[in-house]
C-alpha cells in the first residue's frame, strides 16, 4: 500500500445550517510521485467541500487537508446520524485508493409557522376557519391547537385539537364559530377570539381573528314588506278604480247583442207556437168531420176495420269468432273463407295470425262485399312473423254475404327443429274475433 489516508475524528455533530470542518492527512508512503484526487462518499456531495481536493506528493511526504460539512437549514435534511467517508485515490495507483470513514449527527431543529384563514368571517349563526400548520423543520412535530374567546357570546371549536406534521409537510384544521345569541335585527356584531397554537418544543404561536355576527332579520325585509304592501293596495285601487269598471262594461257590451238575438229568437219561436196552435185547432175540426163522415157511411151494428200491427224484428248481438286454416306445397297457394250468414252482420276487431313451422310467404286477409271489390285488411310476409295478433279501435264491418277469406301463397316450406318427418307444405291459420248481430229465432 503507497498511501496512508487518516481523519483526525471518528464523529462530529453539525446543526443544519452550520458548518463542521474535520482534518485529513494523507501521506505517500510508495517510491514513485502521486498526484491525489479526493472526494466524499455517503453523504449528499452539496453539503461538502473538500480543500485542498487535488495535491502531489513526493515518496515519504505527507499533506493536510480539510474537509468541511455544512448541511443546509432544510426540512429535506433530516436530523440524525449519517456515516461519510473520504475517497483518496492515487492516480498512478488507483487500485491502491483509500477510503477513511467517520460519522456526522445532523442536530434537530424546529421551525414551525401557522396560518389562520379567513381572518375574519360573517355569518348569521356562525361560520368556520380553517388554519394551516407549516412544519419546517426537519423532525416531526406535534401541535395542540387551544381556541379562546373574549366573551360568551362565541363558541370555538377546533377539529382536531392536537395534530402530529412530518417535516416539509403542511397540516389543516377546521375551527368552527358558533354564535350563542341571537342577534334578530340592528348592525352586525364584531366578536373576536384568538388561536393558540402549541408545538411541541417550540414557542406557541396565538393567531388573532374575529367573527361579524350579521342580523338574522336582514335590513331590506322591512322595506320589501312595505314595497310588496304598497303593490298590493296599488293593485287593489286599479281594480276596483278601473279594471272593474272596464270588464263589467266590456261583459255587457259582450251580452247586448247576444240578448237581442235571444230576444228575437223568443218572439219567432213564440209566433211559431201560435201559429202551431192555430193549425191544431183547425186540424181537430177536419177530424170531426170526417168523423162524421165515417159514421154516415158505416154500416149499422157494424165495427170500422182497424190495420194490422206490422211485425216486429229482434236482433241479438253476441260474441263471435272463428278459424281459417291453409296448407299450400311450395310454389302453390291456398285459401279458406267465411261467408256471413244472411240477415247478420259481423264486426271483426281481433286477429291472431300463426307460422308455427317458420314458413316463408305471403299471407293475404280480405274481406268481398257484395256487388264490390275484394277489400284488402291485411297483407305480411310469413318469415316476419311467428305467431302475432292485432287487435282495432275501429272494427271492420262485413254485411251480410260479404266473405273473409284467408290465403297464403307459400314460397318455403319451413323446418322446425325435431319434428320428425319433416313438413311438405306450409301450414298456416287466421283466429278472427269479434261480434255477429243477427235476428233472433
């Protein structure tokens, strides 16, 4: 080994902001010139000088060096013991560097600092703060808050009272202000109150505020009573000063004419009866007259032929449906009709459609009345449907001999799944509902 590298201490303490120097010795004990380099390991190389960092030394001599340690006064250096150690390299034998080591005890410190926001606050039953707690220091601190009041008009509370900050680190409390009398009318009420904050270890710091108690009832609500009291009578006076008088004499002018039109209607109507009455009167004298006449001409003992009663007819009306069914091969078509009885009419407003077998098609419903055209109700592909129904607000009404027909022109058979054999033709109905009117027997 060609170099011997010693500090002069093991350990040293240094308060954060300070500055600590511990001296170095380096001696060549080799044959041959060394230049040095020296640096420091362990800790951050910000807090470190080095003097001189780069020296020569002939065979058998030695130099003195410093080495100064000056953390900064910051929460990010954290109080406590760090290990160091000082890098001495040959530069012609820089496998041969040497590194002593000592201990350096960064001394805790406290700096802490609170805040309190809003200074002062208005409200009508009280209002809340809330305080920051600055922790610059670089150990943990814990801090008691103690609110106090100058009266007993104010409660304060704080949430919570004690709190433990991590150096670097801000805290936050909320401090609540309750007014413990009601102030109702008259000018708002300044309470102040102050806020003890205690750290632990460190003065405690008293941060003044006040709350402005603000009237429950506000000052304007008497003067909106009495501007909405003023309307009011205002609008009382146009209504019974002018409005009223406007509408009663717009309604009569409204029903002036609706009366005499009335009036002269009355009087026609009256004319009329009299005239009615005038033909009554002349009609009963005719009859008697040919009362008369009858009388003469009829025979004695005999009784004047009476008409006969003409018949009367009775129709029953009652609930009335039915079934259509088709079955058509692919490529074809069938059809199946209803015919209304004679002397019935029927009223259709349900149908329930079935493609149980997912045929493919067209499916047609229509209704022939007698001495006109075939009607169209309904007209639906049969791939769109399985089994659907419709039911009408307004029914369709067939005469009697008017027909219902179903038809079906199948263009593929459908496949059910499992049905074993498998259908050669489409298979469709039509269950039509509604009411058939009819004489009865």
């Amino acid at each position: 080994m060609s170099t011997v590298a010693q500090l002069e201490v093991d350990s040293v303490t240094v308060e954060a902001g300070s500055r600590v120097s511990v001296p170095l010795n380096v001696r060549n004990t080799g044959e041959v010139v060394e230049d040095y380099l020296i640096d420091i390991v362990g800790v951050p190389s910000a807090w470190t000088t080095v003097e001189p960092a780069h020296f020569t030394l002939y065979p058998g001599t030695a130099q003195d060096a410093t080495v100064d340690i000056h953390p900064p006064r910051s929460s990010e250096v954290p109080a406590g013991a760090l290990q160091f150690g000082v890098h001495v390299v040959p530069t012609e034998h820089p496998d041969q560097a040497v590194v002593p080591e000592a201990v350096v005890e960064v001394l805790p410190y406290l700096d802490t600092t609170a805040e309190l926001v809003p200074r002062t606050t208005h409200g009508r039953f009280g209002a809340k703060h809330q305080v920051a707690i600055d922790n610059r220091g670089n150990v943990p601190v814990t801090v008691v808050l103690v609110p106090t009041v100058d009266s007993n008009a104010l409660k304060v509370t704080a949430s919570p009272e004690t709190l433990t900050v991590d150096p670097g680190m801000a805290a936050f409390a909320d401090l609540r202000v309750v007014s413990t009398e009601r102030l109702w009318r008259g000018n708002p009420r300044t309470l102040p109150f102050s806020l003890v904050v205690a750290p632990q270890g460190s003065p405690e710091v008293r941060l003044e505020a006040a709350h402005v108690q603000d009237p429950a009832l506000p000052t304007w609500l008497l003067k909106a009573l009495l501007a909405a009291l003023a309307l009011v009578l205002l609008l009382l006076a146009l209504w019974f000063l002018v409005l009223q008088k406007t509408i009663e004499s717009a309604a009569a002018g409204a029903v002036e004419e609706p009366v005499k039109q009335a009036q002269a209607d009355a009087a026609a109507a009256k004319q009329a009866a009299d005239q009615a009455g005038a033909a009554q009167t002349e009609a009963a004298g005719s009859a008697g007259e040919a009362k008369k006449v009858l009388d003469t001409l009829k025979p004695s003992g005999g009784a004047a032929p009476t008409a006969a009663p003409s018949p009367t007819v009775r129709l029953v009306t009652q609930p009335a449906s039915g079934r259509l069914t088709v079955s058509a091969a692919a490529g074809r078509a069938d059809s199946d009709t209803f015919r209304v009885p004679s002397g019935g009419r029927l009223t259709l407003t349900d149908f329930v459609l079935e493609n149980t077998q997912g045929d493919s098609g067209l499916l047609t419903i229509t209704l022939a009345l007698p001495g006109d055209a075939d009607r169209v109700l309904l007209r639906q592909a049969l791939e769109s449907f399985r089994t659907t129904d419709y039911h009408f607000v307004t029914p369709f009404v067939a005469p009697a001999g008017a027909t219902l027909e179903l038809n079906v022109r199948c263009n593929r058979v459908g496949t059910p799944p499992d049905q074993t054999p498998a259908p050669t033709s489409c298979s469709n109905a039509l269950t039509y509902g509604g009411q058939l009117t009819e004489q009865a027997s």
